[in-house]
C-alpha cells in the first residue's frame, strides 16, 4: 500500500511540475518574444461641432492650414456649408462670433461660446490656434458664469 501512495504522490508532484514548466515557458515566451510596436493614431486635423442648444448638434472634419486661427477656420467652414455667419470685431480684443446659422447672440438669453476638448476656451477664437486632433465644440447656451 505505501508504494502505491508514494508513486499516486510522485506522480501528482510530476504532474504539478509539468504544469508549471509549460505555464513558466509560455509566460517566459511573453516576455523575451519582442512586443509589436503599435503607433499611435496622429489625426492631422480636428473635428469642429455646432452645438445649436435644441437637440440639433452638426459636425465637422476640419483641415486648417499650419498656424490656422478657429476664427478663420469656422469663418471658412461656415462658407463651404451655406451657414450664416456673423462675428463683430472689436479692435485690440478680437474678434467675437454673433450668429451660426440662424441663431444670434442674446436669442433668449444664449450665446455663442466654444469649447475645446471639453473646455471652456480662455481666449477669443481669433486668438486660438488650432492644434491636431481638437475637438472643438461650439455652443449656443446660457453664459458661463
């Protein structure tokens, strides 16, 4: 009886190590086979959101040119979809954008602000550069306090 015990505990410590060798190779196999290197996605251009305050939210591929201001980007956007487009300059401070499409600032107490990767944009749009892969959001809304 002891030898069947002691080959039934070989046979399981055998079994143990055999499992443990195949899970140390195939972990060991990880680390020394060489990672694939993913590059990362690099967009060259931003999207650009109209968010109109009434559940309607158009979008934007944007392209600018290298240096590209948002206030000429969406000046120009604007023209290539048909968009009214208005914006009142105000020398030395820049310049501030009035209407989008058929919604002007103050309509119902709301204006025209934008955001730029879900935040509030500390500068006028003329004095905002746009960098790849922004996502810019304008919005038609209650001032921010």
């Amino acid at each position: 009886m002891k030898i069947k015990k002691v080959r039934r505990e070989a046979f399981w410590l055998g079994a143990g190590l055999l499992i443990g060798l195949v899970f140390g190779i195939i972990l060991g196999a990880r680390f020394l086979l060489p990672t694939p290197v993913v590059a990362p996605l690099i967009s060259k251009g931003a999207s650009v959101m109209f968010d109109y305050g009434n559940g309607n939210i158009v979008s934007y591929d944007l392209a600018p040119a290298a240096g590209e201001n948002l206030f000429e980007a969406t000046k120009s956007l604007a023209a290539k979809n048909n968009l009214q487009f208005d914006y009142k300059d105000y020398k030395g401070l820049g310049v501030l954008v009035t209407q989008i499409g058929n919604d002007k600032n103050g309509a119902g107490g709301r204006y025209w602000q934008y955001w730029v990767n879900d935040k509030l944009a500390p500068v006028g749009a003329s004095d905002y550069v746009i960098r790849s892969g922004d996502v810019i959001e304008w919005k038609f809304t209650l001032p921010k306090e």
